[in-house]
C-alpha cells in the first residue's frame, strides 16, 4: 500500500503556505540543530532535495529506541522549508516507518530524468541482510509507491549505500555505488569492505550487478578498508568513484564505460579519516568537496578514536577547477573535539545547503547554509589564542 497518509497530513495542515527566496547571505548560517530526546536518542544522515514549487524536502533518519547505536530501531522522518533552508517546519512527519528487522535508514533522494524522485534508504534487518530499496513518488513526495529491492535477497546481502549518493548518469543510468560486507559466519559481517556497482537503465524498474565485487591493497600487498563509496561524473565522460579507507585517504578509481569496469582503485590527495567524503558538480561547473580535511591538518589523525583513523574534524569544503586534481579548501567546522559526516550538499540559487551529523557519536543532525560565493573567497588567517591546549583548526564555527 502507497504511503500517502503521511505528508498528505501534513500538507492539510499547512495548505496556504507559499514558498519564498532566502534572503541572500554573505557567510555561513546554522539553521536546524536536531538533537536526541526523549524516545529518540539521536537524528541522523539524510538528503535533500528541491521539489517543483520550490520548496526544499528534508528526509533524514530518526532513532526512536536504544542509545542511537548504527543498529537501533529507526524510521524515515522529513521536514520542508518554504525559503531556500533558512526556516523549516517544526515537526518531523513520518515517511516511511521502521520496516527492517532492526531499522531503516540511509536516505538518497534523486530526482529522475523522467520527473519523478526517487527514494532510496537502506533496510537493515541484521548483520547478514542490509540491502537498499526505492520508492517512487509521482506527486512531488505526497505519496510513495511501494518498496522494491535493489538487490536481489540472498543469505549474504549486507551492502551498504551511503545518504546522497544514488547517481543518474548523463546517459540516464542510474547507479548505486555500495560496499559490500560478507558474513563470515552468517551473522557478523566483514567491515572491511568490497566496492561495487548496481545499475538501471529503465528507471529503476530492474537492476544488475555491474562490476563484480574489488577488494583495496597499498602497494605492499596489504588489504586497506574500503567503505561507503561514492561517484562524480567528469566533464570528459569518465565516473570517479571515492571511498574512505583506512589508510588516511580517500581512495579512487575510475570508469570509462558507466560504471561496467574500474581502474585498481589508489590513494588520492583527499586526505581523511575513515570518515566518507561528498563531492558534488556545482552549477558554474567547479567541483565542490566537503570532508574531514587531515591533509592541511596532520594533527587530526591521531587526536581521535582508532577505529576511525583519526578525529573526524575538521569539516572543510573545497573547490575544484580541474575535475578534482586540485582543490583550494576552507575549514566551515573547527572544533577539533567535532564529529562531523554524512554529509548531503544542496544547491540553491546563491548558495549550498549542507545537511550532516555532527557532535559527539554523530547523535545530531545539522543544517547548515553556505554562500557559494563564500567558498571562493580567501580564508581568514588568524593565530590560535595564547592558551590553546588542543589544535587550532580555524573553522569559521568553532564550537
């Protein structure tokens, strides 16, 4: 059965709302902080996305039980905004409810070459079955159609597809760039990861393997963690896919024939924790990155946890004028204590509206605007104050 009851609520309740262009800004502004309370012990990764009267959709993962842990029952929550993200509605409304084993979650929102959006999330039942599903709205997120899985069920099916990262391709195929998991014993599954592909060329009505599963090793031979892949399309047709590893980088790969085969994936010059990156193409062409920049800031990768390769902070954005061989960054988040990602990036008109998990165990979700004209623009040089005990990454929030 459809989902319509949900957001069609909504839209009863607020039926004369009309939307309006956010005011112009010259730096950055935090508009939503959505922390834990009471039956929901944390808001997580979503994406977002501009509908056609203008409003701007927000769907985003709301723990309702647990400590907010990656396994915890979830559901899939939205909110809207009337003018470009400044303002957003109060109250999370349900989009689709806790249909897995132990949760959904994991939100990609992509609008389709046909005009209809696509919503993809992951449903988890167990450690061994973590697979994605679509739905189809034709109405602008009113309703949507029922489930379908984009991998087929199987006994060792955990894959993993990261918030914002379903693609449509030039050509219209779309792609789902996963890491896959394999149980080792039928219950707890092999984090280190294997990058793939699933593919459509009908709309997301069938899918296919594309690539079979590749594993990551450094130069000596050794296995490197490889996790939550995502892809850009370059401006001479080939697809980069990205992937954070445990190596202190991202890594790369590319393919020249829509995600059918892959170079041997290697270190880039995006430096991180095992924290996932975001690249996305930016309307006057520039690539535009947001990750937890290690590069300009060594420091960082011993001053948090060890599972993770490092703290993941600062969160930096940068820009690329040569399809990602160089990039000119500034710090947005600077609280070397901070966790910041699961980043998904929204451009509108004269600026980008970041959405992405931040404090402490990634137990809130944060909306934040971004001028696009502000990334451009030199980045202040300031002395960290006289008393400093921790690093100094000279964001421009540093709480």
């Amino acid at each position: 059965m459809a989902l319509r009851l949900s957001l069609l609520s909504f839209l009863l309740l607020y039926p004369c709302v009309r939307t309006e262009a956010a005011p112009t800004l010259e730096k950055p502004l935090r508009v939503l902080e959505l922390p834990p309370g009471p039956g929901n012990p944390r808001n997580s990764e979503g994406d977002l996305i501009r509908l056609k009267d203008g409003r701007i959709l927000f769907i985003y993962t709301h723990y309702t039980k647990g400590k907010g842990d990656d396994h915890d029952p979830a559901c899939l929550v939205s909110r809207l905004s009337w003018d470009g993200g400044l303002t957003w509605s109060n109250d999370p409304v349900e989009v689709v409810k806790n249909e897995g084993g132990m949760n959904v979650m994991s939100v990609s929102l992509l609008r389709l070459k046909s005009g209809e959006i696509a919503l993809f999330y992951l449903r988890k039942n167990s450690q061994s079955d973590c697979r994605p599903h679509l739905r189809i709205s034709t109405d602008e997120g009113t309703s949507w159609s029922d489930p379908v899985p984009c991998i087929p069920p199987s006994d060792n099916a955990y894959y993993v597809l990261n918030n914002g990262r379903a693609t449509q391709l030039k050509s219209g195929r779309i792609v789902l760039p996963v890491s896959w998991h394999a149980s080792r014993d039928g219950r707890i599954a092999d984090w280190n990861g294997e990058l793939t592909c699933f593919l459509s060329d009908d709309n997301g009505k069938s899918w296919r393997q594309g690539p079979p599963h590749f594993k990551t090793f450094d130069a000596n031979g050794k296995r490197v963690t490889s996790q939550e892949p995502g892809i850009i399309e370059l401006k001479d047709g080939r697809v980069m896919m990205y992937a954070r590893s445990s190596n202190g980088e991202q890594w790369v790969c590319y393919s020249s024939d829509g995600c059918e085969t892959w170079t041997t994936p290697a270190p880039s010059n995006i430096k991180s924790p095992c924290s996932p990156a975001t690249i996305k193409r930016l309307a006057n062409g520039d690539l535009f990155l947001v990750w937890n920049d290690h590069g300009r800031f060594p420091e960082m990768r011993t001053h948090g946890p060890s599972w993770s390769s490092g703290q993941r902070s600062p969160l930096s954005v940068a820009i690329s004028k040569d399809e990602g061989k160089t990039w000119k960054s500034k710090v947005l988040e600077g609280n070397p204590d901070g966790w910041y990602c699961y980043t998904a990036a929204l451009e509108v008109d004269d600026h980008l509206i970041l959405a992405y998990c931040a404090e402490k165990m990634l137990q809130h979700s944060r909306i934040t605007l971004v001028p696009t004209a502000w990334l451009y623009t030199p980045e202040p040089v300031s002395a960290p104050p006289p008393d400093a005990k921790k690093p100094y990454l000279n964001g421009f929030f540093n709480d």
